[in-house]
C-alpha cells in the first residue's frame, strides 16, 4: 500500500509540471508584445497577433513606404521619461479599423494629461498620407496633424478622449457616431460642420467654430465647460436639431443665420447666449440658471421656458427694426424673472403663456420700464393654466393701455398669411385689428368667417373687436 501511494504522489506531480509548463507557455504567446521606434524604410503591418505594440520613441514612415495598422491593434506610447513621441508619415499610414475592432491608441503613463504624447503627423510636403477612422485615441497633443490640411475630415465610430485639440478642420468634416470625452477643445477649425448622433462629455470646450455651415443633429452635450460656441457669423446657414444639452457652464454661444429646434436644454449655467437672427423653437429650456438671451432679429417661438432662474433675458438690441420676435412660447414657474428687458425698447409679448392667472404675479417677474426706467416696458397677456384660454390683456403702452378682459370666445390660427378664419360659434360680419402704433384696420368677411387680410404689413396686431363686440386677442401676420 506505501508503495502504490508513493507513484501516484509521483504521477500526480508530474501532471502539475506539465500542467504549470503549459500555462506559462499560453501566458507566453498571450501576453506578447512589440516594441517600436525609429525609421520605417520598408512595407510593414502591425497586425492583431503582434499587439500590443509599444512606441518607446518617434517613429517614421519613409517616403514610398506604407505601415498598414490592423483593426483591433492597441498602439502604447511609452510617455514615461519622454512626451515628445510622436508617429509621423512621410509615406502612407493606414490606421482604419472596424465597428467591432477599433483601433486604439493610448499613453501608458500619465493618462489623464491631454499632451502626454505629441500624436500622429502627416507630412504631405514629403508625399505623406495619412488614413484614419474608426479608432479611439486619447492623450495626444494634436491626434493627427495634418501639414497640408485634407479636403474632408471624415471620422465614424471614433473616440477622443483626454487631447489637447481632438479635431481641427480647415474645409469640411463629418462626425457620425463619435465621442469627445474630456478633451480641452473637441472640434475646432473653419469649416463647414456635418455632425450626426455624436457625444460630447467634460471637455473644456466641445466644438469652437469659424463655420461656413453647420448642420448637427441627434448630438449629446453633457458636463460641459462650453457646449458649441460660434466665433463669428456663419457665412451660409445653421440647422441644430433634436440634440440635448445638459448640465453645461455655457450650452450653446451666439447661434446665428439658421434655426435651432426640438431640442432639449436642461441643467446649464447658461442655455443658449445670444441668439443673433435665427429661429429658436419648439425646444425645452428647464431648470437652466439663464435660459435663452435673445438679441438681433432672433425669432423666438413655441418654446417651453419653465423653471429656470432666469427665463428670457432680451438684450443687445438698440432698434426697433433690430428687435426679437417672441410669440406662442410658455414661460411659467420661472424663479427671478420670467422676461427681463435689458433694452429700452417696448415690447408686446402677446401670445406668451406665463401659467398665472394673477398679473399682480406675471408683473412680478416681468423686469421692465416699470422696475428700471432705462428700460422699455412689456405689453402681455393673461391665460388660464392650460395655455389655451385667453383671460385678459396688459397695455403698458399704445392706444389703451391698462387691463382689458376678454370678452367673446373666439379662436383663429396663428401666426395668419393672407386669409385670417375666425372659428366662433356666430356668423362673423366685421373685425377690426390694431397693430403696435395703435393704427386701426377694418375688414369685412368674404363669407364664412373668412376675412382677407393680404394687405396687413407683416408684424404683431391684436385682434380688437369681432361684430362691434369689443375682445383683445393678439396674432403674428406673416
């Protein structure tokens, strides 16, 4: 019996040997590893089998040499003693992975540092090309640098994370599916901007644009310092839609010549700054410290402006001509001002819901001529809690000016072209508008309560009277 235990003592570590000598030859081939530097004078791929590939100094690609990089391939750059490293091609690169494999590109040290390694360069003056997408780089000084700026920098299903300045464009780029995670600028350059269902968290500044155009859609914007801020006027058009932006210092900066809508703005310090001539609607701003700043010929419509600090502030705007249009919005539960009039001009905010059936209330948070006299004053009127029903009407100035309650339930669309329809249970015979100035005009029906109303300039008018009865309904001729 000793004797038959003692050989499968044996048996048992001879299999433990072989067993040990079998794990410490996977451990082997799977932990393999490249090391790379230097001068690249020949045709090379750094494949799957060979990754991860660590850089321990500069590496170039020589002129009339392509360095293929494999989808799935992890790219180290040893930073430890060295930041200055940095992957230049005076060939070709072709660094493109897979939705599945990207490629991914990191310093191994000093991770959360956006100039850990200095990036890629594409010297084109040497016959330099650089192909580049669906990747994820982090802690590059610039990504990829381009000498001679390309035509279209189009990137998908890519990631910057923790770089100085992730993008730069100087003629077009395309963003679809990408992310910007902490990067001190995400997007900058002049250029026009197509972005489409792209992801913007903790960076500095997400995208700082010279843009030609600028179409964005389905694009999220959180923990911002500065969401999108626009530099300068955009030369052709501007079209944001269906984004969030929340939680922000500064969501959206001077948006001008295009629209901004169905979007959602919850949680910034400041929501949108400065709308300059463009069309802001059918968006939620919610719990914003500012909500929206309205300023040159900004046309402000069908919003919800509720539970902010401060809802609508109107400001930088010495005309009347220059003046915001602001009709058919929801202002209601905001805390310090529900409109603030930083301008001397008069405005008539008819059409606004501001959820109060009190103006004693409304007034209250209205900041205008009446509270500053270097301010203009603020014409509003009162609806009940649905937003549907108007109660009254507040002429701070023109023709009339105090309370008038409404009188007739009558109902028309609005803003109205060149055919106003009154919707009354009544045969409607004759009305009669006002516009601003106090200016009347009289109609008569063409039949069916249909009045024509072709000849009205465009601009704000209040509906005064309905068959000689009086009522107080404002509309927007278009």
């Amino acid at each position: 019996m000793v004797h038959f235990v003692f050989l499968n003592i044996r048996s048992v570590m001879f299999k433990n040997i072989v067993l040990f000598a079998f794990l410490s030859t996977a451990s082997f081939f799977s932990f393999s590893q490249t090391n790379v530097s230097g001068g690249i004078y020949q045709n090379a791929t750094w494949s799957l089998s060979g990754s991860p590939y660590i850089v321990n100094g500069p590496v170039v690609v020589f002129p009339g040499v392509t360095l293929n990089i494999q989808p799935g391939v992890e790219i180290r750059i040893n930073n430890q003693t060295n930041i200055n490293i940095y992957i230049e091609t005076r060939g070709t690169i072709n660094c493109i992975g897979t939705d599945n494999l990207p490629i991914k590109i990191y310093a191994m040290y000093d991770t959360t540092n956006p100039v850990a390694w200095q990036g890629f360069v594409c010297t084109s003056s040497q016959g330099g090309v650089m192909n580049a997408d669906r990747f994820q780089i982090s802690n590059a000084h610039f990504p990829f640098a381009y000498e001679t700026a390309l035509t279209n920098y189009n990137y998908t299903n890519c990631k910057f994370k923790r770089c100085f300045q992730a993008v730069t464009s100087s003629n077009s780029v395309n963003l679809t599916n990408c992310q910007f995670i902490d990067n001190e600028v995400g997007v900058y350059g002049w250029s026009y901007f197509t972005l489409d269902n792209c992801f913007f968290k903790d960076n500095t500044t997400s995208i700082y644009a010279y843009a030609s155009a600028l179409t964005m859609t389905n694009c999220d914007f959180l923990d911002n310092q500065i969401g999108l801020s626009f530099a300068a006027n955009i030369f052709d058009s501007m079209y944001i839609a269906d984004c969030q932006f929340l939680n922000n210092e500064l969501a959206l900066n001077y948006p001008n010549k295009g629209t901004v809508q169905n979007c959602l703005f919850s949680d910034n310090t400041t929501a949108i700054q400065y709308a300059y001539k463009c069309e802001i609607f059918n968006n939620a701003l919610l719990y914003n410290e500012l909500a929206l700043e309205a300023s040159v010929n900004a046309d402000i419509h069908n919003n919800q402006i509720n539970n902010n600090k401060g809802g609508l502030l109107i400001s930088s705007v010495s005309t009347v001509q220059d003046s915001p249009l602001i009709y058919n919005n929801e202002i209601c539960g905001n805390i310090n001002y529900s409109v603030n009039n930083n301008t001397n001009m008069n405005y008539s905010l008819f059409s606004n819901c501001f959820c109060d059936l009190d103006s004693a209330q409304i007034e209250g948070l209205l900041i205008d001529g009446y509270d500053d006299i270097t301010k203009g004053l603020i014409n509003y009127q009162i609806y009940d809690s649905s937003c549907t029903v108007l109660l009254g009407t507040v002429l701070k100035y023109g023709a009339g000016a105090g309370i008038d309650e409404a009188t007739l339930a009558v109902r028309f669309e609005n803003p109205v072209s060149s055919n106003f329809i009154v919707f009354a249970g009544t045969e409607i015979q004759t009305i009669e508008v006002t516009d601003l100035s106090g200016k009347l005009f009289a109609f008569t029906s063409s039949g069916a309560n249909h009045f024509d109303v072709s000849q009205l300039p465009a601009g704000f008018y209040v509906l005064t009277a309905v068959n000689d009865q009086m009522v107080r309904r404002s509309f927007v001729k278009m």
